[in-house]
C-alpha cells in the first residue's frame, strides 16, 4: 500500500472518529421536542448512573415531572416511563457532538427529542 492511500485511510478513520466514539454522559440536557400530534415542547431532562448498568433519567416539561428507568444496548439508550398513567418507552442513539436524539411512544404515536448538553 502506498504511503498516500496509507496517510487517506488514515484521514478518513479520523473524520469517522468523533460518531464512532460519542459516548453517554450524565448531566443535564435541554430538551427540544415533538408530540404525536405534532406540537412542540421544551423542557430539561437529567441522566444519572444508576445502579447495575442502569441509568436514571428524569424530564421537566411544563408542570410535569416524569421519572425512567434505562440501559444501553447496542450503543443505544433506552428508557422506560409513565406519564398520566400511561407506560412509554423512549430510545435514543448518541450524535457526535454529545446530544441525544430519539423516538419516544405511550403507545398514541410517535414522539421525538432532540437532548443537549448543557
């Protein structure tokens, strides 16, 4: 192999670098997000190490507080709830720059959230 293709592989593994090694943090993040029906809300939502490999989670949007329970899988994030006693579960997958984005379902649609760092 050439010294040239060898110093390309090289630039491309590094541009690839920063997604293959974005890794959950704990912390707050700011929320951005999208109902089933398509209206949007914000809030905040914290990440906590919990327990055994799972992870504590806990949102604030409008007057609600809602508390999940979650693991990873396969680089994924995935977190159990209830909300006006309704079960839901949210999946997230790790962007490069640290934010968390996902679907999330009480079982009347589709939601999704955008999570960032704060």
């Amino acid at each position: 192999m050439s010294l040239r293709r060898v110093f390309l592989l090289a630039l491309g593994l590094l541009a690839i670098a920063p997604a293959a090694f974005a890794q959950l943090r704990e912390g707050r993040y700011a929320i951005e997000g999208q109902n089933p029906d398509g209206t949007p809300y914000e809030g905040s939502f914290e990440l906590r190490e919990g327990p055994n490999g799972a992870w504590l989670a806990r949102w604030l949007v409008g007057n609600a507080q809602i508390i999940g329970l979650g693991l990873i899988q396969s680089g994924m994030l995935a977190i159990s709830f209830v909300v006006d006693n309704r079960p839901g579960v949210a999946i997230y997958g790790v962007e490069p720059d640290g934010s968390l984005r996902g679907t999330w379902t009480t079982g009347g649609g589709l939601g999704t959230e955008t999570l960032k760092p704060q």
